[in-house]
C-alpha cells in the first residue's frame, strides 16, 4: 500500500500507506501470534486486497516478502485483485471540436503586505 497512513496496533504488526485502514481490520479480525507461514501469507494477501480495493491510489498487485531466520523470499505478483481495465474506445478530439465562446484575461493586482523568510533546521 502507498500513500500516508500508518497503524501499529499490536508489537507484532505495523500497517503503513494509504489502504492502512482498510488493511488493519483485516489483521484485527484474524491475526494470532505463531501462525503458520501458509496461513500469514494468506492473511497478508487478504489485508493488502483490502487496502487495495479500499483505496484508489494504492494499485493493482499484492506482493510479499517472506523473511526467516533463513530466507528472505521476494514474492512479486503474489496476487492481481484488482486487474486493470481497458479502455473500450478512442478518446482523440480534433482541434475546433469545443468551441471557446470567449477569451478574457483579466490581469490580477496583488499588494505585498508582509514578507517572511524562515530557516528550518
């Protein structure tokens, strides 16, 4: 999930990005200490669906990385919940297609009424 968003419920798990609302109510209603590795990845799927299809800027593909004392396994594409559409027609207009019925430009006058400059550390 992408975006702005975090949750940190439990010590075990932290939800960030912009489907984090979406995805913690996965894990709250389904999330136990010492799961077995086939049943977190199907909940972490669940809960990245969820952000996904909760939220529109968060894309179209679920992937994991499974980290062990062993392994870290990059799954990419994992899952497509939400497969892309196509698009059905040609959306190309010809010049002259809208017709502007008038053109203004109506220049603004604008005072300077105070003027700061701050540094940040």
């Amino acid at each position: 999930m992408s975006g702005l968003g975090s949750y940190s419920g439990c010590s075990d798990l932290t939800v960030l990005g912009s489907g984090a609302a979406a995805a913690v109510s996965v894990f709250e209603d389904r999330y136990k200490a010492n799961m077995e590795l086939e049943e977190a990845k199907l909940l972490v799927k669940d809960a990245v669906t969820a952000g996904i299809l909760g939220d529109l800027g968060s894309g179209s593909n679920v992937d994991l990385c499974v980290i062990t004392k062993a392994t870290v396994d990059y799954l990419r594409g994992y899952d497509q919940p939400a497969v892309p559409g196509t698009k059905g027609g040609r959306y190309r207009y010809r010049p002259g297609t809208t017709a502007v019925l008038t053109h203004t430009v109506t220049p603004l006058a604008v005072d300077l009424l105070q003027e700061s400059v701050q540094v940040m550390q």
